[in-house]
C-alpha cells in the first residue's frame, strides 16, 4: 500500500490538501540523486569540513512535500523544460578550466519559463511567501501568460562552482562595513545559486539580476548573454560567497578569540 502523501497548505496556492514531493531544482536539472541535508548545528559542529558533517541521506534529492499535486504538475509542465536547459547549459560553460572571477555566458533559453520556475522553488522553499503575504507572486507562478514584476522583489543569479549546496527562508541580513541592509531568499544548487530580494539591494555586488527575464512572453526564445560571477558556497550563511579555506580560518580565528576571553 502506497504512503498517504502528507497534508498541508500549499505554498504556491494556498489551498489545503494532500502535498506532493517538490524537487527543488526539478529533477531534471541535476537533482535526481540522494543528498546530504545538514543544520547549521551539525555544519558548525564539524567546523565546515564536509567530509565529517553528520546529518540525514535525503533519497530523492532537494525538495520536500510542499506544493499540491496541481501545482506542482501545472509549473512542472509549463516551467520544468525549460529550466533544464538553462541549468544543462550552464553546466556545458563550467566544464572547462577556468580562473576568472566570471564569464560571459550565452544561454539561449525561454527566459519567462526559467524565470517563473525559479519563483516556484523560492515559493517552496520560503513557507507563507506567496499564498498570505504575496498575492502578485502567486498570480505570476499560476498563469503562464502573465509578464512583469512588482519592483519591490528581484532575482539575482550567479554560478556555483561548489560542489555543495544551500537553501534559505526570508532572512534579514547587515553589511558591518557597508551598513547595508538586505531582506533576501537563497537557493544555490550547482550549476547556479539564486538571491531572491524585498524591497532591498542584493547581498553582494557581484551578483547578476534576472528580473528581466519576467518581461518575455511565454513562447520567447532568446538568445541572452550574462556575464555571470564565479563563487563559491562553502558555509549555511545566506549571501556568504567566501571560499571554504576562508570560512575555516575566520571559524579558528573566532574561536582563539573566544579562548582568550
């Protein structure tokens, strides 16, 4: 006997029911293999060295049981294809030596479909995001037609040349040096990270927006060249793009700084 799906709110409609598996990526976009999902506890705990992290083996990939069956199938119908390709052929740019800090990047892609796919996994991602706070959003995901974003939310992008990957609800982060305030969403899954932001400037400059792939129509091919940063993702901290020899040498200065107290 099949395993009663679990039951919940929708993330993306709202309606309450039986929730299917989201992957998040799609399946299709290098998400079809078993992972290892951490807490920041069990991250910190084996001071960022992966190969000691000790969390739990998720069989099918990233996702969860987030989105109702219609959901989930009308996006992955309309979006899913097109957001593969657009991962695959980020893939093709990343499999070669490089040593630069980005790379102008020609993807030619639906860019309304890769777009609205990636509102649905920060929909999935980001409980309470689109069906109580963010009616507009919804509206976009759920007809395939509809164009253009309210300002107050961007999309940044940037390629993850990690091996590892990170998820993150709407978090308020500060800039000690800039004094820079950022209310944000991250999803980075090799080949690409995504920053989501409200009403604030992205986390780092580096990052390339995306906003305007929400300006295409539906059936839009277009052949569009990004230059894209190169970062790495090495820690859980949203918007973090240090390398890990980084992150481990601020972790062991931290705490010979708390020794000395």
């Amino acid at each position: 006997m099949a395993k009663p799906l679990p039951v919940g709110n929708c993330r993306i409609c709202g309606a309450y029911g039986p929730l299917s598996f989201e992957h998040v990526p799609p399946r299709s976009a290098f998400n079809s293999r078993p992972i290892l999902r951490a807490t920041i506890e069990e991250i910190e705990r084996a001071e960022f060295d992966v190969q000691n992290v000790r969390g739990k083996i998720h069989q099918r990939g990233s996702g969860g049981h987030t989105l109702c069956i219609d959901c989930n199938q009308k996006t992955g119908r309309w979006y899913g294809a097109a957001f593969a390709d657009w991962a695959h052929g980020a893939v093709r740019l990343l499999d070669r030596p490089l040593g630069v800090a980005s790379i102008y990047c020609p993807f030619f892609i639906f860019p309304l479909r890769v777009f609205k796919q990636i509102l649905c996994m920060f929909a999935s991602r980001t409980e309470g995001l689109f069906p109580d706070s963010r009616p507009e959003l919804r509206t976009f995901v759920l007809d395939r037609d509809v164009r253009g974003l309210n300002p107050r939310f961007q999309v940044f992008a940037y390629l993850n040349v990690s091996n590892l990957f990170r998820t993150m609800g709407v978090t308020i982060q500060g800039n000690l040096r800039t004094h820079q305030i950022s209310k944000l969403s991250e999803i980075s899954f090799p080949p690409f990270g995504y920053v989501l932001t409200i009403d604030s400037p992205p986390p780092d400059p580096r990052l390339v927006e995306i906003t305007h792939f929400a300006r295409y129509k539906y059936d839009e091919w277009r052949d569009v060249w990004l230059r894209m940063p190169l970062l790495p993702v090495a820690s859980w901290i949203p918007g973090d793009y240090r390398t890990l020899s980084e992150v481990v040498e601020t972790g062991r200065r931290n705490r010979e700084r708390d020794r000395a107290r």
